[in-house]
C-alpha cells in the first residue's frame, strides 16, 4: 500500500477436508446492492455479477474468520463519512467508528489498527530485526556459509492504535454478549498529516478460546479424550487452534484533496513515483 501498489486483500479457505478446514472459513463478503437476507433489494437472482466484480476491484472487501467488522471514517465536513474501499477527502482530522461482531462463541480480544505502516524484516523466529542482507532477505533460496537456506520472507508489524480486553481508558475493549452475538462498537479520532490508508484487524490472541470444535485446525493432539471435555469447559485456550479474525480492506484518507497519493510515491522510494518526486 505505501509503495502505490493497490490490490484488493481477499481470502480462501483452501478447503481440502471439511472437518479440518470448513469451507468458508475464512470467505470475503463483498459489497452489494442487493442483499435479500437483510432485506436490501430483491431476490437472490438479482445479484449482479459486475457489479460484484467492480467492487471486489475497488477494495470493497472485508474478509472474515468468524468475525465481522463495519468500519466507516468521518471528518468535520463529511459526517455521513466513507467505508472501506473509499476515500475522504479534505482533511486529517477523522474520527474511524467500528462496529464489531461474532457468533457468540468465537471470542476475540484485539481490535488493531494499522495506518501507513511501514513493516519491519524479521529473523525467521521472529525474536527481532533481521541480520540478513537485503538481497538475502528477499531471495527465498540462498547460499551462506556453504549452506543452502531455504526460507520465507517474515515481518515484524506494529498496530498504529489498538483496542484490546484487560485494558483501561480510549484503549479499551468493551463486549458485549446477547441473544448469541458477541459485539463491540468503538470510535477513534485520528490527526494525519499525510495521506494515510487505514487497514483494521480483528483477532484472537492466544489467550482466548479458538473456533474449536467448529474448526479443527492445529488443535493440541496431545490433550486426551479423557481429559478434553473437562479442559474444552475449564481451560479452552489449551486447546489450541485457529483463533477468530477478520480484516479489512483499506479505507483512503486524502488530507489535501487533491486525492490519495500513498507514501513511498510522494516521498519518491516507489517505483511507481514519477521523475519528477525523486
């Protein structure tokens, strides 16, 4: 995103077994005129397929593992305010209002919000920055010190604002839970003073029960059959498992107005700069 590259982040479950891996989980939910579940237009059949794709294409996808996200950003002189895909335009005063939900079950502690981040190479344990060297960091196949290493590249990414359980004051994660759906709503006033996309992840820490038994991916085979129903009740988290998340795609904040220009070209370290930025 910071280098101008704008593609739109999309999901699969990769389906191969369905108890391990059921299908849709994760699934993308793309915007769309006609939704009659929620009583928005008509019928099923009048879903249009191109307007799907033009959607998907303009990165009005939120992706989901069990968790939905609504965001919407705002500023002084668009209330009403824009939703992921879009761009607000005029100023860097915003204010993003998130609203938050899940099956009951499927818990999640982390709302994080990521804006112009710049990732960071990591070693492949992820205990810190890298030591390799560039060209080394970016090969997946190398020689060093007469070894053939073999490896995927790994980052080290830091929210730029974050909401999370156990946490006091504009940092803290409020649930609540009725008639089956787990739900937070929160709002975050931001100054920028450059164009900045903003990207929001949802997610379960390790400390919170994963989607087991509806997901059954990477649960601990080590914990008996006679002991699991008790620690499944007592002690969820030793489970294991995929936990909750969702993601969206970037919501665009033009603070000049003369429309989005992502960081890396405006400081001239993209590629896609012209000459004249360098």
């Amino acid at each position: 995103l910071n280098l101008g590259v704008l593609k739109t982040a999309t999901s699969s479950s990769d389906s191969h077994t369905q108890v391990r891996e059921p299908i849709g989980t994760p699934r993308n939910y793309i915007l769309s005129s006609v939704d009659p579940r929620d009583g928005v237009g008509g019928a099923f059949s009048a879903i249009n397929p191109e307007e799907i794709a033009t959607n998907v294409n303009a990165h009005r996808v939120v992706v989901s593992n069990g968790v939905f996200i609504n965001a919407s950003v705002r500023s002084a002189s668009n209330t009403q305010g824009v939703t992921v895909g879009d761009t607000i335009s005029g100023s860097g005063d915003v204010t993003l209002d998130l609203e938050v939900t899940s099956n009951e079950y499927f818990d999640w502690d982390r709302v994080e919000i990521y804006a112009n981040t710049i990732p960071t190479p990591a070693k492949d344990d992820m205990s810190g920055v890298t030591d390799l060297s560039a060209k080394n960091f970016h090969s997946s196949v190398f020689e060093q010190d007469g070894t053939l290493v073999v490896r995927d590249q790994k980052y080290l990414i830091s929210p730029f604002f974050q909401f999370a359980k156990g946490v006091t004051g504009e940092g803290a994660l409020q649930q609540t839970v009725a008639s089956g759906v787990r739900k937070a709503t929160m709002s975050h006033d931001f100054h920028f003073t450059e164009d900045t996309w903003i990207v929001v992840l949802v997610r379960g820490s390790n400390g919170v029960r994963s989607l087991f038994p509806y997901v059954t991916k990477e649960a601990n085979v080590n914990i008996t059959p006679e002991n699991f129903l008790n620690t499944l009740t007592s002690n969820p988290t030793q489970i294991g498992g995929i936990r909750a998340f969702g993601f969206t795609n970037p919501i665009f904040v033009d603070v000049d107005g003369n429309g989005f220009e992502a960081k890396w070209i405006r400081e001239g370290k993209s590629p896609l700069s012209s000459p004249s930025s360098n």
